[in-house]
C-alpha cells in the first residue's frame, strides 16, 4: 500500500474498524473513507453502489458487521443473517464494480465447525456442523469468505479474508443483553465490585477455553497482511493461547478488584467447548501478537471507565 491511497474501513467506528483507523493513521495513512450508518448503510445496495462509483477506493477494509454475543445470535438469527449478507454482498460486488487494487474481508472463528480439531488450522472450514447458537452469523461469513474467493478465481481479483479469535478492547460492545463474554464479564465485575455484591454469576459452567486478543493486535495484523499477503485462502489471526471462562472470569475479578465469590450458571449454554486458532500460517508470514491478557484486559477497564462510564454519567 502506499500512504496516498485512498482506504474506506467499512465500520470505522466498530471494535475492529476504529482500531484499523487508529493503527492506519498511526502509519500516516491519511486518505481515509470513513461514513457511518446515518451517512451510508451499507445493508442498501444502492447508496453502496454510488458510493463506491464516486469515491472509487483504492483499499477497502470491510469490517462492518452485526456481532453480538451468544444471546443475541440465538435470538436474532434473521438479522445476523440478512444484515451481514446485505453488508457483505454490497460491498464486495461495488469494490468490483469500481476497480478497488485490494479487499480484506474480516471474518470469525465462528467459521469453523463446532467440533474442529483443536487448534483449529484454516482447512477445518466446511468439514463439520457449526455450533448452533450462532450459525446464522458464520453462514453470513462463510457466504463472504466464498464471494471473496470466486472473485479472485474468476476475475482475478485480490480480495482476502482474515479469520480473527475472540477481540476485544477501546469500543467494545458492553451491552449484557448483546455483549462477548469478555467485556460482559468486565462490566458484571464492575457492577459488583461498585455495588458491594458477594458474588458475580457467570453464564455457563466455565469450563470452555477461549482464544482472546487485543483488537489494537488485531488492527496491526490486518495492516500486515494488507501489505504482504495477496491470496484468497483465509487465514487465521490468533494469539496461538486459550484460557477457560473460569480463568477468564478470575482474572478479570483479580484486575478490577472485585474480591466476592464467582458462581456459575450451568442452564445457560456455553456454546463451542473450546476454540483456539492454528496461527502457524500467519507467524510464518512473519506477525505476532504483543499484547498480554492482563495487560489488554486492564487498558480495557480503564477505557471502559473513562467513556462507557463518563458517557452513562448525568449531566450536572
């Protein structure tokens, strides 16, 4: 890529979008296209369609999507279907229409089937039934990772997709109704800490393990690959190390300082039993993640207190 071109990160003001910006306008990438819903909505094709045909983008970054939690994916699977497939379509058949040089599409490790060999390696994908309580958001990605692919095969295009773990950081969703697990937990812990609660109930039994990385790494990963990988086969973006939710719950207790008892809700589902990502594809290509857990987790609390808190606060 070259500092001149002009990049729209679809999504900017999301978890992943705001940190590519971030790391991009940190490199001194300054030609970026950033539009959020009120100004384009991506789900329509033909605002997207113009768009594309006026701006004409050398990059685009597609990082928009609806995510949510478990909760949310099982009681919205319309929407997490229909929107990412709105989202997906109307991009990626614009960036070709316009002659965009370069896509990277931003999957999930949703991806994979529910039982995939753990670690799970990029060709784990197709090979079993996905997990239940958000297959209509990896039918959405995986329906992406395909358009991207036939693409390339038939015009020869350089769209990429990158399968990131479990993200989290600066803007996270802390909604408990629709939330990851990760800022869920660091809200809850919060909660009870401030609150003087002697427990915090986590959902599930805490057993399953999960794969966690910062989303500035993630940001750093994708402008690697922007700039040194070119083929349509996915790859993974992982820190290559899993924790269980009990861990995970116990840690993030231990860095907000909540000192009350963690109990665990065994009814709620715990969804996919473990999943972490085989990285050896994307450290052979040279990147690593930086970012530690604690670490990660602590810079989140204290963006979580500074905005999320400050923005909730009444006005005097």
């Amino acid at each position: 890529m070259e500092k001149s071109d002009k990049i729209f990160v679809a999504g900017h003001r999301g978890l992943v979008g705001s940190a590519i910006v971030r790391r991009l306008e940190g490199e001194g990438f300054t030609n970026l296209l950033k539009r959020d819903r009120a100004e384009l909505d991506l789900t329509q094709e033909r605002p997207v369609a113009e768009f594309f045909a006026m701006e004409r983008p050398d990059v685009v970054v597609l990082a928009a999507a609806k995510v949510g939690g478990i909760k949310a994916n099982n009681d919205f699977p319309v929407e997490f279907l229909l929107d990412n497939l709105q989202v997906q379509n109307n991009v990626i058949t614009s960036a070709h229409a316009t002659g965009v040089r370069k896509l990277l599409f931003l999957g999930s490790s949703c991806i994979y089937p529910k039982h995939a060999p753990q670690p799970i390696p990029e060709e784990a994908l197709l090979t079993g039934p996905l997990e239940p309580t958000n297959d209509a958001y990896a039918i959405a990605k995986i329906a992406g990772i395909k358009l991207c692919q036939a693409y390339a095969s038939e015009y020869g295009e350089t769209y990429i997709s990158a399968m990131p773990t479990n993200l989290y950081g600066p803007n996270d969703n802390f909604d408990l109704l629709s939330s990851h697990v990760l800022p869920a937990l660091l809200r809850k812990a919060h909660e009870a800490k401030i609150s003087g609660a002697s427990e915090l109930m986590v959902w599930g039994s805490g057993d399953p393990r999960r794969e966690f990385l910062h989303v500035d790494d993630m940001a750093d990963a994708c402008v690697f690959l922007l700039k040194n990988y070119d083929s349509p086969e996915i790859v993974n973006v992982g820190c290559g190390e899993d924790i269980s939710i009990r861990q995970l719950a116990e840690l993030i207790c231990d860095v907000i300082g909540f000192e009350g008892e963690l109990t665990f809700d065994a009814t709620k589902p715990d969804g996919t039993p473990r999943k972490l990502l085989d990285v050896r594809k994307l450290n052979g290509l040279g990147w690593r993640p930086k970012i530690a857990l604690r670490e990660g987790i602590a810079s989140t609390y204290q963006w979580f207190l500074e905005h999320e808190l400050e923005a909730a606060a009444p006005a005097r």
